[in-house]
C-alpha cells in the first residue's frame, strides 16, 4: 500500500514538472520502475555535476528526466515515450 502511495505521489510530480497528462504520467511511472529495475523505497544518494541529494531510486530517476528535458532539446513526454517503447521489448 505504501509502495502505492509513494509512486503515485511520484506520477503526479511528474505529470506537473513534465507538463503531461496524469493518465500518461502513470503510465511512464510502471514502464520507468520495470525497465530500470528501481524500487521505490531504496533510498539513493545521487551526487554528480548538476545535483547532490539524498532520496529513493525512483526520484533520483524522475529528476534525472527533468535534468535532461531542461538541458537538451527533448521532453519529458518524449523521454518517457521512449523508455515504455523500450520497455515492451
């Protein structure tokens, strides 16, 4: 149930940062966690160029996602498009 909670509060954070609809947010959010493996409570310390802070592996990933759409010509709804597209192989 926790579990639950948490990546639905994730989804709607992403949906908002990344300006996509929430059905499609939730959706990103199971093909995110099955392609990459993430566990949503394993807490992470995520220290490179653009940020150093301490969380779980599934904000970690969502805010690496934002770093790219705000740093490269991409969005958020194409990046995820692309991990469920390479999810479903």
């Amino acid at each position: 149930m926790q579990e639950s909670i948490e990546v639905a509060k994730s989804a709607s954070i992403l949906a908002n940062v990344g300006e996509i609809a929430s059905d499609v947010s939730a959706k990103s959010m199971a093909s995110i966690i099955n392609a990459w493996g993430i566990n949503p409570f394993k807490r992470s310390s995520s220290r490179n160029e653009w940020y150093n802070q301490k969380s779980n592996e599934l904000t970690s990933a969502l805010d690496m996602l934002n770093f790219a759409s705000n740093n490269y010509s991409i969005g958020v709804d194409g990046l995820t498009s692309a991990i469920s597209a390479g999810d479903q192989h």
